[in-house]
C-alpha cells in the first residue's frame, strides 16, 4: 500500500484489543484496517488470564479460544503468609494462554472476517483527514487508538491526562506442571504481589508487581520464599518481559471522530487482572458506537464498563499497601468463603454491586477497621 488510502475505521494497534475491536467493527458491517509496527505473534508482559466474562466476549465474537492450547482456571487463591482464602467462579471458568498463541488465533479471526491488516507499518502521526506512514497518509472517517499504555496516539490527540508514578509489572513464565487450577495470588511487603497462573498443562506463568524503582525479575522473587519454593528446580520457559508504570488517566476517552480503547484508555492497576475482559467490553461497545455515528455513546458506555472494575482495583490496591488490613482482609475471606465468591460474581459481572449484601460487607468492614470479629 502506498500512496493516498481511505478507510472508514481505522485501528491503530494490532494486539488482543485493537484485533477485538476490528473484529466487533467488521460484525456491524464496517470496512476496517489495522496498523501495527510489529508483526504477529505479539508478546507482552501480561498476567495472560483471561477473566469468565471476557471468555463470553471472545466467544460472542467467535474467536476459537480452544484451538490456542489454554487451560481453564476455576477461581482466584489469595496466600499471605500462613493465610489462605479461595472462591470459584460462579459459572464458567477463566481460560489462561500463552499470549502469542492468543494472538495467532485473534489474527486468523480478524482475517476470517475480512478485517484488513497491516504489519511492520509504524503510524508517525495525525493529519487533518487521518494519520501518516511510512507508506503515505491514511485517510479515516474514524481513528482508534488500541496502542497501549503509552498510547501515542492518545499523546497526539491531546487526550492525556495527569501523569502518576504507578507501578511496574514484570512476567516469566516455568516449564513444570500446574500445582493449582486457581490463579494465585501472593501477597508480600513493600507493596507487591505475585500472580501465578497455569497456563498450559506443562508451564505456569508468574507475574509480579510492585511499586518502583525498577528490578530484576529474581531479585522480586526474593520477597515471595513459599512461592520460590514451589518453582525451586523448574526451569524458566520465556524471556522476561516487563511494563509500567501501569497507572494511565486521560481527559476524555473519545472526540468527535478519535476513540481510546484498552490500555490507551486509561488504566488503574492489574491487581485485579480484569484489564483484557475491559478492553474487550470497550471493542465491543465502540463498535456500536461507531455503527450509530456518535462516539457519544462510547464515552457514556466506557464510564458504565469501567466503574466497578476501577472501584475493586482502586479498593484492593488500599488495602494491599497496609499489611495489617491485608492480613485482615485475607483472614476474613478464608473464614467467609462466601463473601468471597459474592465479590466473585462482582468482579466477573454476574451480581451488581449494589446486591453484594449489607451484612456481610459491614462485617468485613468493621473487621478491617477493628481486627475484631463481627
């Protein structure tokens, strides 16, 4: 391609949420492509669990999910020191995958249903009608940016908001069978975690947070000896790969005719490791909008998808900088296993948030703020 092109919607960034996105457009009967610098399959530091509900997305979508080699994980384990607490998912389970091999059957999903892509074609800027390339402008009558958390488009739209120092992520993955058909959560001082998550029926992938500075992967493992013990002997599978800082605001998600979607949109923490499933409920929304001409609808939709996601991460990142509300808090799931599951189906969007139960979230509050048993 060279020269002068048209294109009605135009994506810019090719991963799981601007392919989701080119898709959901290609299913409302709109001509689509999608630039991205790299070439498949692409890779990324990411905790690679894809959340019950975001499995639903995929499928009303009809990305082939079976075909990418994941393994089902039932619910979420938090261990903190000696303290323990698990739920399951009220329904459906979570599927974990290796991100390249996702990739792989997203692309061949976005070719199947017609969605134009180009590969190793870097956008190096807006103009009036669409952006420039290497190859020449693109005209687009809609430009959305699925580039990431450091979104260059969202930086040359003006839609970026105020800077916050976040935290970092790094990821490794270790050839050994899973021990646990639940992603598990380590809990550790100075603010960090570790997730482990089964991600085939021969590797785990383990991927730890925390607050800056910048650190080795085996330098953070250090800060989790139980969790060092279980991958003690198991070799490392894949390079490290690392991200952040995670926390990203905009001013607005969306214009007249530029839309943010998936991490250019904005971004909390992955605490939660709900950020997938978001960005896939986004692609669909905005697909709509577009559809419908108003990205009006995308902005009013973006502020209803994220709400409680951000609420639980921003509620779980307080508790988890304060050991003794930590310690508390995971104390009272294991001994409440029903609360639990009931913020399960929070998380996952099977129960509002409004029906999670007067009595038990006043008995978790009071033994978070007292230590005492309600």
């Amino acid at each position: 391609m060279a020269g002068r092109e048209e294109i009605e919607a135009l994506v810019v960034g090719g991963g799981p949420v601007g392919l989701v996105t080119a898709i959901a457009l290609r299913q409302q009967g709109i001509d689509v492509l999608v630039l991205d610098s790299r070439t498949p399959p692409i890779d990324k530091a990411c905790g690679e669990g894809i959340m019950p509900d975001g499995v639903a997305c995929l499928g009303e979508l009809g990305v082939d999910l079976a075909a990418c080699g994941g393994r089902p994980f039932v619910g979420i384990r938090y261990l903190d020191d000696d303290l323990a607490a698990e739920a399951r998912f009220p329904a459906a389970p979570g599927i974990a995958v290796r991100r390249p091999r996702f990739h792989r059957a997203l692309v061949a999903r976005a070719e199947e249903c017609g969605v134009r892509l180009a590969w190793g074609r870097p956008v190096r800027g807006l103009t009036a009608r669409g952006v420039s390339t290497d190859g020449g402008e693109i005209g687009c009558r809609w430009l959305l940016a699925a580039d990431g958390l450091r979104s260059r488009v969202r930086s040359w739209a003006g839609l970026e908001g105020k800077r916050s120092q976040g935290r970092f992520g790094i990821r490794r993955h270790y050839r050994c069978q899973p021990w646990t058909d639940h992603v598990e959560v380590y809990w550790a001082e100075g603010g960090a975690e570790a997730y482990v998550t089964p991600v085939s029926e021969e590797e785990v992938g383990v991927a730890l947070l925390w607050p800056g500075p910048k650190g080795s992967f085996d330098e953070l493992l250090l800060r989790f000896p139980a969790l060092q013990a279980r991958l003690a002997g198991a070799r490392a599978s894949s390079v490290d790969l690392g991200a952040g800082p995670l926390e990203r605001r905009v001013r607005v998600v969306a214009t007249d005719r530029v839309a943010l979607v998936g991490d250019a949109a904005g971004y909390v923490d992955a605490i939660t490791g709900e950020g997938l499933t978001v960005g896939f409920k986004q692609a669909q929304a905005l697909a709509e909008a577009v559809h419908a001409g108003d990205l009006g609808l995308y902005r009013r939709a973006h502020r209803r998808i994220q709400r409680v996601p951000w609420a639980l991460t921003r509620a779980l990142l307080a508790i988890e900088r304060r050991p003794k509300l930590r310690h508390r808090f995971v104390s009272h799931l294991g001994s409440h296993p029903e609360l639990f599951e009931r913020l399960l189906e929070v998380h996952v969007g099977s129960r509002p948030i409004g029906r999670l139960g007067l009595t038990p979230t006043l008995r978790l509050g009071w033994e978070l703020l007292t230590g005492a048993p309600a």
